[in-house]
C-alpha cells in the first residue's frame, strides 16, 4: 500500500505530531506488533525437544512453554483492550510492547525451567496489553474506509499467516544458532518499534470512563480458570479433579462476568458489539476457526520430525507454501470483499480449510510429503487466508471509535481461547486414541493423528454453518 493512498485518511493532527505522521509507518508499527505477537504462540514449538535438553523441562511439564504464555495472554486480553481505550492506546500499546521485550530478553538468557516459565508469563501480560490496542489503533488511525479496508486486510494476513512463518523462523533459529534466539529474535524488532511508536504513533481521543474491575477480576479469572482446565485435561484427562474444579470455576466466573455487563454502565465487554448480527458470527468464527486449524501446525511438525525424519529446518520449510498462500490470498480481501461480500467469500475459505482438514484424515506412516501432505496445506493456505481475513473487516470496520480497544480485545481473546481450547480436545482425542491403539510406534502415532484430524473436520464444518448466516454488506 502506497503512502499516498494511506495518506488520505490521516487524523487531523498539528503541530509537532502533524509533521511525523506517516500512515505508511504507523502500520508497518503496527503490523511487526501483530507479528511478534502470533509469531510467539508458534515459533518455540520446532525449539521444545533443545529447550527440555538443556533446561531439563520433564516430558509433562514442557508443555508448559508454551502454555505459560498462552494462559496469561488469552486470559488478561479482555482486560488489556478496555485499559487502552481508557488510559490511552498509545501509551498501553508502548508499555505493553516494552514489557514484551525485556521479557523476550530475559527469556533468551534463562538457566533455568522456572527462569524461562516466569518470562513467558510477563511475555504474555505484555502481549495482552500491546495485543488490543494494536488492532484499535489500526482502526482509529485509518479511518477512510479503502485505507482501513487494506490495512485490516494485511493484519489479518499478518495473523493467519503468522503461525505458520513461527514454525519456519523457529526452525531457521533453532537449526542454525540456538533455540535462545527465538526469543532473542524479539528484542531488536521491538526495540524499533517502540522507537518509532513514540515518534510516530498518536493518541485517539481518550473518552472519560471507569474501569470495570468486578468485570475485569470475573473476566480474567474466567478466561484463566477455563484455559487451565483444558490445558490440564490433555495431560491429566478430562477426569482428573483439579480439571473439573477448574472448568467450573471458569464457567461460573464468565456467568457472573456476563450478569455484571448486563447491569453496569461501563462494561469490560460492550455486549452492544454483539447486536450486529455480522460481528457476532465473526466472532464465533474467530474461535471456531483457530480451534480446528492448530491441530495442522501442532501434529504435522511432529508428523514431519517424527515420522519422517525431518529436522528443525525442514520442517519450518515444509509450511511455507501455506504460508505463503495465507499471505497472499489475504491480500486480494480489499477486492474481493466490496465485490462480493463476506458471506461468498467466507464460506469457499471454510469449505476449502474443512477439505484440507478431511484429507488430513487418510494419512498413513508411509505417506510421502505429496500429495497428502502438501495438498492439504495449499487448500487450508488458500482457505484461512479467505476465511479469516474478512472476520478483522467485518468486526472492526464499523465499531464505534470509543469501543475499538474493547473489540480488538474480544477478537483477539476468542482467537487464542479458541486455538488453546481446540489444542486441548484435540490432544486429549490423539492421547486416549494412541492409548488403545496398535501397530508400530509410528502407526500409533498416526492413528491418533488422524483421530485428532476427524474432530477438527467436524469443527471447520462449523464455521461454514456460521459463515453462511453472513449477510452482504458493505
């Protein structure tokens, strides 16, 4: 996108911000924002087995390097979105990337599990509060809705693509310096950014208000609670005690969260963002739709190494065609979008992603990297790159100027409560499946694959039911 196209929708500024404001910077700010951030959740999983090595992580409690992050992350999102849209976006997206950073830092230096495990924690608050207003400041900043339609679009492709590019960068790091680097990998990269956030970036209009703390305490502990249950339940089993206390702690939690919205003036959540019936779908669709997909990233990797042999490097590789079809088909939404719709353009992306899930389901041990393997990723590339990259227009393009933070957030949280959730399931199925299964080692592995890879079919079906109640809108 050219500056001059951006530059038609500036905000009318003076002075001394007048004069830095460059729209074309501000999204690149933006955009490397968004990346560091999916890039995360995906880029440490190639490095886990160098990570157990030598920061001696036992075979249960790995699991937890990734989901240190994701617990904090997709439990204080909510929280993170409203706090920019009342104290400031620019200054809660500044401190929250700087605290993301510094973290990384820490991290990269670890020399111990429980060094490596507090980092990701304060990694995951900083995301929280950088992650909403990433996502408001887009959509206050570019305003004329051509502008805001192309830069939502590279966002969205910057987050559907992003977890395929963490596993190719974290094999590149991995194979070539150290698994310290996909954390070191962070800091000159936020470095920049919070440099040129401060110079570059503007602060929307504050609206006067109060934070919700009954909302945000039920919110977060919530969201936490019923994260932590899942996350339990695909090691410990869906009986286990501690999992089933949490599950219902989480859920009375979000009922109570929701009867505090409903009655007070200042919600956490505006429940008006679900009215529109566009947005809710988009919504359920945000969840649904990284619930069946990270099945793909987290078993094909092993799949790939364990399988057939692949290193570090070339399993980051054998997910770029993905990658860059998720790139660019999400670049052609700005056309397609006021052409067509949503609704068309939603349901071929979920009908093309459910058909890449379904052929994942006749693999075997002896499959080859084609055509069952390379097939699927160029039909769930082509699928998620039209399948999501509408959901960040639908939902932020017409939400009112003071709500933006509070929707970023609720985006963003159904994205990462869903891909965590739908992880969780999934790992439980492929656990009590390879538990009865026979065969040699890589048969069972496959099996339970597979199993795994049926359940996330019927959960892409989903979003296509959901994607067909869209109504065509401008």
């Amino acid at each position: 996108m050219s500056e001059r196209t951006l530059s038609t929708n500036a905000p009318a500024l003076t002075g001394r911000t007048a004069r830095s404001f460059r729209p074309g910077m501000v999204l690149a700010i933006l955009l490397t924002c968004q990346l560091m951030i999916i890039l995360d959740a995906t880029v440490m999983n190639v490095a886990l087995p160098r990570i157990q090595a030598d920061l001696h992580f036992s075979a249960t409690s790995l699991s937890w390097v990734i989901n240190a992050y994701t617990l904090v992350f997709g439990g204080l999102l909510l929280l993170g979105g409203r706090t920019g849209d009342l104290f400031g976006r620019r200054r809660v997206f500044i401190g929250g990337l700087t605290l993301f950073t510094l973290a990384s830092l820490a991290g990269g230096f670890a020399d111990s599990a429980t060094w490596l495990l507090v980092a990701r924690i304060v990694q995951g608050l900083g995301a929280a509060a950088a992650g909403p207003s990433t996502l408001a400041l887009l959509t206050t900043t570019f305003t004329e809705p051509k502008a805001r339609l192309r830069a939502l679009a590279l966002f969205s492709a910057m987050s559907s693509a992003g977890f395929a590019v963490g596993l190719i960068l974290g094999g590149l790091l991995t194979e070539w310096l150290s698994w310290r680097w996909v954390l070191f990998i962070n800091v000159p990269f936020g470095i920049a950014a919070v440099v040129f956030a401060t110079r570059h970036l503007w602060e929307p209009e504050r609206h006067p208000a109060r934070l919700d703390l009954p909302g945000a305490v039920t919110a977060t502990g919530g969201v936490a609670a019923v994260v932590y249950g899942f996350i339990r339940a695909a090691s410990d089993g869906w009986g286990d005690g501690i999992t089933l206390i949490s599950l219902a702690v989480g859920i009375f939690l979000l009922l109570a969260f929701f009867a505090i919205e409903v009655r007070t003036d200042q919600p956490l959540l505006p429940l008006r963002l679900l009215a529109d019936r566009n947005r809710a779908a988009a919504y359920a669709n945000f969840f649904l739709g990284p619930m069946a997909g990270m099945s793909m990233f987290f078993f094909l990797s092993q799949y790939l190494q364990e399988v057939h042999g692949y290193g570090a490097l070339g399993t980051g590789f054998a997910f770029l065609p993905m990658a860059l079809l998720v790139f660019g088909t999400s670049r052609l939404i700005p056309r397609l979008l006021p052409r067509f719709g949503p609704k068309p353009v939603a349901l071929i992306g979920t009908a093309l992603m459910t058909s890449g899930l379904a052929l994942l389901t006749q693999l075997s041990s002896d499959s080859g990297y084609f055509p069952l393997l390379l097939v699927p990723m160029v039909l769930m590339g082509l699928g998620m790159g039209l399948a999501f990259s509408p959901l960040n227009v639908i939902i932020m393009a017409t939400v009112p100027a003071r709500d933006a933070g509070a929707a970023g957030g609720v985006l963003q949280t159904m994205q990462q409560i869903g891909a965590t959730l739908g992880l969780a399931i999934l790992v439980t199925v492929f656990g009590s499946t390879t538990r009865h299964a026979t065969g040699s080692p890589h048969e069972v592995l496959v099996t339970g694959m597979t199993h795994a890879f049926v359940v996330s079919v019927v959960i892409a079906a989903l979003t296509f039911v959901v994607a067909l109640t869209f109504r065509r809108a401008r």
